[in-house]
C-alpha cells in the first residue's frame, strides 16, 4: 500500500492578500453606509449591502484558512480541516443570493414609487467604492485559479467592482437628465447579475462536498490507464474526490500478475496519477490476481 504526500491548502498562500482586502472594505464600508441613507439612493445602498456581505466573506474565508492551516490531524480530524474552506465558500453564495434577493425587491418598490437621490455625493462615494474593489480584483485576480474560497471572496469583489460602476453611472444619469428611475433600475441589474455567481459559486462548492470527483479528471479514462501498467491485470474500488480546493486525492485496489514487482507497480501508479491526473495523494492497494477482495457498490 502506498500513499501519496501531504499537502498545506492552497488557500492558506492568500492569507495576506485576503487580510489586506478584507481590512479596505471595512474601512470604506460604514462610510458607504452613510452616504446612501444620506442620498437617499437605493443602488449605492445596495452596492453597500453588497460590501458587507463582502466584508462578511472575506471574514469567514480568513477564519476557514487560518483554521485549516493551524489545525493538526487527529483521531477525530484526520483530513484536518481543510473542507472549512470550501464551507466558507458555500456560505458565500448564500449570502449572495440574499443580497440579490433583497435589491432585486426593493429595485422593484422604487420602481413602482420613486424617490429622489442626491447624485453629487452618491458619485463621490461610488467612485471611491470603485477605488477599493479595483484594489480588491488586483489583489485576489491569481488566487482565485487555485482556490475556491479565494474564488468566493474574489467573485463579491468582481461583482461589486461592477456594481460600483453602476452606482456612477446611475449618478451620473440622475446628475444630468433628472431621470430617478435610472438609481432603481441599475440597482435591479445589479440584484440579477449577482444571481449568477452566486449559483456557480454554491454549485461548485457543493460539488466538493458531495465528493464529486473533480471536473478536469476523466476517472474512467484513470482507470484504464492504471490498468495498462505492465503488472496490472485489473482495477477497482477506484474512487477520486476533492478534499479542498486544489487538492484532489484517490483511492484504489491495483490487481497484480503473479510475480509482478508490486513496488515497481506502485511507483509507476504514482507517477501516473501523477503527472497525467495531477493527483499527489492517494492510497493504492496492490492485491494478487486471486484475491477475494470485493469491490464496494456505495
């Protein structure tokens, strides 16, 4: 039996850069806050819902990394506590679809009964909300590939990047045609373009949990290459899953010739999950041709 080498979660490498995101949007928050009740304007105080949300995320997503990274294996834990991640990311698209949900039906009310805004100052804090989310994507734009907790926070900043520019151009509108309804209808755009996202997110996330195997891998294509290793006269028991983002792991029963090296044989299984599957942990169990070993049907 062979077991593949532990790994560090990959969102644990963006801890800084999360902490650095998560400390701009909390400064710019309450200011956010304040000025849309002051103006009056639904989209900025959808935009600053959005924020906090952010704020929220990017909170849960640091607490999930910090507690992964530090937690050690044990008798209870003995994958650590890697799926906080991947908990935090489906908390994220909860959280998204309740802001949507929320600006979406208020868009709606206002449409129905509009209401003055204040553009001048609506536009300043827009455009410095912009400011923070530019900040924010540049930040997170490379660890966004490698984790799914760092794709949460990085998908609220990208959303409320693009509903920072709504926010202006509703200001914009309002500053130089007098036309209020342009506040609540790019609030409502901004309500449904979340929506999106937000699913995507959720789905991924409970992709991993469901133990689904990964997308990028061809488990039926896995085993047949196993099964063409010189040595190997069968495969089963063949299982692939994704314990946290970035780190695939698999289990497997390798069915051996008689006098076939069985270390040689592990060591070419290896390389293979390897270097054509990208999976770095997993667990083989080479068996005899005879053995009575039965394959699981869960």
């Amino acid at each position: 039996m062979s077991h593949g080498h532990s790994h560090v979660g990959s969102g644990a490498r963006y801890q800084k850069r999360l902490l650095l995101v998560f400390g701009s949007v909390i400064v710019f928050l309450g200011a956010e806050v304040v000025a849309g009740i002051l103006t009056g304007s639904l989209a900025l105080i959808s935009d600053a819902g959005h924020m906090a949300t952010d704020a929220l995320g990017l909170g849960m997503a640091l607490a999930a990394i910090t507690a992964a990274s530090k937690a050690s294996t044990g008798n209870h834990r003995t994958f650590g506590l890697y799926r906080l991640e991947i908990l935090a990311a489906l908390a994220n698209a909860v959280l998204l679809f309740a802001v949507a949900g929320y600006v979406i039906y208020e868009a709606i009310s206002r449409i129905n009964n509009p209401t003055g805004v204040a553009p001048g100052p609506m536009l300043v804090v827009a455009v410095t909300g912009l400011a923070v989310n530019v900040l924010g994507w540049w930040i997170l734009r490379t660890g966004a590939a490698d984790s799914l907790n760092v794709e949460g926070a990085f998908l609220e900043v990208v959303a409320d990047l693009i509903s920072s520019l709504g926010v202006i151009l509703a200001a914009l509108i309002v500053q130089f045609t007098g036309w209020v309804y342009a506040d609540p209808i790019i609030a409502l755009g901004i309500g449904i373009f979340i929506l999106p996202r937000a699913f995507r997110l959720g789905q991924k996330a409970l992709r991993v949990l469901m133990q689904a195997a990964p997308e990028n891998i061809d488990v039926g294509l896995l085993g047949k290459r196993l099964e063409s290793l010189d040595g190997v006269t069968g495969v089963h028991d063949l299982h692939v899953w994704t314990l946290t983002s970035g780190m695939p792991v698999a289990t497997v029963h390798l069915a051996a010739a008689a006098g076939a090296d069985r270390d040689a044989l592990l060591a070419q299984a290896m390389q293979l999950l390897r270097d054509e599957f990208a999976v770095t942990h997993a667990t083989l169990q080479v068996e005899s041709g005879s053995s009575a070993c039965v394959e699981l049907t869960w």
